[in-house]
C-alpha cells in the first residue's frame, strides 16, 4: 500500500462554530483541519470521480459539484505546461523566425493546489447510494505533529482498476488534472517521451475529508467566483520581469513582442520630467478623473503607433512605429528612447494650444471651473482644459483618438516623403538613464526635425478646437450632448477619429486638410466599412 506524507494544516475560528449545520448530510459540520500533500496526477486522477452539474436536473436537485469539462480549456493548459507563456497562446505560423520559440520559452510552472474531497467509509454516493468500496478507500493516519499520512488503494496501478465510487472527488481544479491526462487522449499530437513525463508528474494536492455537497459547493463558489482579476494594467507591468533580452530586438510577429515595447513607452512617458503624461498614468489598477490606466495607453499605443506595419496598397494604415511585413526591422530606425521623445512632443504640442484655445467648448468648461474651482488661478484652469475631469484628453477615446490621428496623418506625409523623420540619426551616451536619453532625444530631434515638429503642432493647432468635453461635463439637454455621448463604448473609438478627421478636413489648412481627406477615403468611412 502506497502512502503519502501530508501536511495537517488545522484552519478553524470559533466564530465558524455559529454557521448552520446539520446532524446529517449535505450540511454535516466539517472537519476543523485540512491536508496539503503532493501526488502523481496520473494516481489522483485514478483516484477520482467527478460529479459534473447536469442541466436537465432543476438546480436543488443536482448535487454535481463540476462544470462540464472544457477539452479546449485542457488542451489549452497542457500548452502552457510545455511551453509556459506566453509561447503556449502563440500560433507557431505568426513566428517570423523558428528560433523566435527560444526566445518565448517558459517554464509551464502548475503551483495552484488541486482542491478535493477524500471519501469516508460513512459518505454515500450515486443514484443508488452508494459507499467506497472498504478496499478502494483512501485513509489517513495521523502521524507526529502535525503530519499524517495518507495511504492510497493496493490496486491503484492496476489497469484493471474500476471502483464503482471513486475514493477522492475534485472540488476544484478539473481542468488542470484532465490536461495532465491529454496525452493518452490524443496520442498522436505528443510524443512517447513527452506523455511519460507528463505521467510522473507531481501536482500539489489541498484535500478536506468526509466533507459534504453544501460545503463543496461553497468551497468551489468561493475560490472561483469572489477571488478579484488581477488588473490589466497591473499586468503589463509585470513585462519588463517576463521578457528575455532577445525581445528588445523583435517587433513584428505575435502582439507581446508590440506589447512590451508599448509597455515601456507607457513608462518612459509616465517617469519623464518633460512629459504630459509625467505622474499621470495609472500602473497598478483603479480609476481617477484626469489619469490614464496604463492597460488603456498601451492598447492606444497598440491601436495606432505600433500597428503593424503594411506596404503597398489598401484601406490599412500602419504604424508608424512598426516593423517592415514579415521582418523586425523598423521602418524609422527609431530607438524606445526616441519613440517616447517624439511622443512627448506631440503630447506637449496638443497641450500647449488645448490651453491657449479660444474655442466655444473651452469657454464652457472655464466658466464652469470658474465656480467649482475659485481657489485656482486662470492658468491652472486653463490646464484642466488638457489633463482634468471633463475631457477627453485625459480618458481612453480621446487619448487613442488623438494618438491615431496623429499616427494616420504621419504616416501619409512619411509615406509621401513630406517629412524629414527619416532625418534623425541618434545614438544613446554611455553611463545615461533612461530619462537623461529620452531628454538628449528630445533635444536632438528638436534641433534636427523643425518640419516635422512644424506638422505636428499645425495639427495639434486644428484639434484644439475640437469639442474634447466628456458627455458628463454637459447636461443632457445641451446641443452638443448628443454628440460627446457616441463616443462612449467600444464604438466611440472609430466615431471620435471619423469626426477628428471631418473636422481638419472641413478647415481647409492644407496639406493636412488634404491628407485627412485621403485617410477618410481608405478608411472607408463614407461607406461605413471602416475598421474602429
């Protein structure tokens, strides 16, 4: 007979003394103490029965515990476990180069406890009601401290082996312990070496005993539906810690290699002193009027700078960060330090003239920052026009409508050769930190690309007399309600930039009027066909 050590781990408040149980099942008190161990998932998925929910049984009545198995969902986490991620969710067919799988290779680490249920000789099972066989069960038995053991079936290995109850249930955790079982399902996708390891596997193994259905039911709901989704933003923090060296050096190909490089303008531009974004991009999760998740940024940096890039003909606008089709070559030869330096820029100039604007929108918003903020000086609230509560500038569609227009209008008079981008020839100092390099960027830029920064701030001269207010700042009955109210929603995103380009084209201030007119044209607006 095979035995495990476990851990007694003894988990009990007196207040839970006071919760409702019965002297009977499916509400029978628990014990006060539960056993951590780790097993072969090959033995433990042997050892259990899974009682799945069925749908044609009125929900009091069914006493499955299970969600229906997921064969995707299982085939998903094996990937993981071979490849870890971000390897496991890539399509190979995206990978430019085959060597680019080094590179995203990952431990597939499992370290989230399967929860089960251990059978006493008492507990009855089935729709006969039925006990463990006195042979198939599982015992425990205390040992010193506060370690047991835990001795498993003789006939385990057995492949003759079929209880008719099986001595263990999965409370949760099922998807993890079928993938570990894919192999022998679809042999033909995994090697014999493979599907061996996967066999000896050790899983860790968090185990109550004799516990009844209620109290199953209440452990499954509350591990899987009141444990809070890490953030997004907080995520893309954490790519910095993810990634190889070897990423730097990529672009095109699968989304995480844009996503990094996004990731670490989204910093640069919250960190940098000259920024407008300086303190203003929220890394960690949560919300505040006048701030940007970094989640949001990224997306905008994704959706417009970093698209991918497209030669030749079509509607599709790349970015103007992007990398050549098919290559990680980057079109502009632009270093990070120089990306965010050039966003910075853009960034300054739709501030600079958001704050001197004389348009009616902004006439609004100052008479209402005149009553709600008086302890503010005339410039201080000229600024809340760029970075306070009631605008789009400082809230995801205006942030990426701003930031497509701009890589939309770009991109044609880069493409037509119209700019002197391809000018900027910079190299970062020895010994400088990434703040002092996207300082001597800037600086450098400023001095060599006067026409582009000229085109930028023509461009930033016309938007800031567009309506940035947030629907919030106005009431339902005013005129331009109506308006500001579509750009809500994922929808708003395409309905801001076909209005952004509507109104540079109707200022007639050429070449710009003239390229938001070609844009308008391959984005296929006119006839609705546009991508958002």
């Amino acid at each position: 007979m095979k035995s495990i050590s476990a851990l007694v781990v003894n988990q009990w408040l007196p207040e839970w003394d006071n919760a409702k149980y019965e002297p009977a099942p499916p509400r029978g008190k628990p014990e006060s103490h539960f056993y951590v161990f780790s097993m072969s998932a090959y033995e433990l998925k042997r050892l259990t029965g899974i009682y799945r929910r069925d749908p044609t049984k009125p929900p009091a009545e069914d006493m499955g515990i299970q969600r229906s198995h997921d064969p995707d969902r299982s085939a998903e986490i094996l990937r993981y476990l071979q490849n870890g991620f971000p390897l496991s969710r890539i399509d190979p067919r995206k990978l430019i180069d085959p060597n680019e799988i080094h590179t995203l290779q990952m431990p597939g680490w499992l370290p989230t406890a399967i929860v089960v249920n251990i059978l006493t000789s008492d507990d009855r099972r089935g729709v006969r009601d039925r006990q463990v066989a006195r042979e198939d069960l599982v015992t425990i038995e205390a040992s010193k401290g506060s370690i047991a053991e835990v001795r498993l079936p003789g006939r385990i290995n057995d492949e003759e082996w079929q209880p008719i109850i099986h001595p263990i249930e999965v409370i949760d955790g099922q998807h993890r312990l079928w993938a570990l079982e894919e192999p022998e399902e679809e042999q033909e996708k995994w090697s014999a070496t493979f599907r061996n390891k996967i066999r000896q596997l050790e899983i860790p193994v968090v185990a109550f005993r004799g516990l009844d259905s209620s109290w199953q039911a209440y452990l499954f709901y509350t591990i899987n539906q009141l444990a809070k989704r890490i953030d997004t933003s907080m995520v893309f923090d954490l790519y910095p810690l993810l990634r190889t060296e070897e990423w730097l050096l990529r672009f095109e190909g699968p989304n995480i290699y844009r996503q990094t490089r996004a990731q670490d303008l989204a910093i640069l531009l919250w960190s940098h002193p000259e920024s407008p974004w300086k303190d203003r991009i929220i890394r960690l999760g949560g919300r505040e009027k006048g701030k940007i998740t970094q989640a949001a940024l990224i997306n905008s940096l994704m959706a417009s700078f970093i698209k991918r890039y497209t030669v030749g003909s079509g509607s599709r606008i790349g970015g103007l960060f992007g990398a050549v089709a098919g290559t990680h070559e980057i079109e502009l030869n632009w270093k990070r330090e120089q990306q965010a330096a050039f966003l910075i820029i853009c960034w300054r100039q739709i501030r600079q003239f958001v704050t001197k604007t004389r348009a009616e929108w902004a006439k609004a918003l100052l008479k209402k920052y005149e009553k709600e903020f008086k302890n503010l000086s005339d410039a201080q609230r000229r600024e809340l026009l760029f970075s306070g509560p009631d605008t789009q500038l400082a809230a995801d569609q205006g942030v990426r409508g701003y930031m497509k227009i701009l890589n939309d209008l770009l991109w044609i008079a880069n493409e037509s050769k119209k700019l002197d981008l391809r000018q900027w020839d910079w190299v970062r100092k020895s010994k400088q930190d990434d703040n002092v390099a996207v300082s001597d960027a800037l600086h450098q830029f400023e001095a060599q690309c006067k026409e582009s920064i000229r085109y930028v701030g023509a461009i930033a001269e016309i938007l800031a007399d567009f309506d940035w207010r947030l629907p919030s700042a106005l009431g339902p009955s005013d005129s331009a309600y109506a308006v500001q109210a579509m750009y809500r929603g994922s929808s708003g995103y395409r309905e801001i930039r076909r209005r952004m380009l509507e109104f540079i084209k109707e200022k007639k201030r050429e070449p710009i009027s003239g390229f938001a007119q070609q844009i308008l044209e391959k984005l296929g607006y006119e006839t609705d066909e546009a991508e958002s």
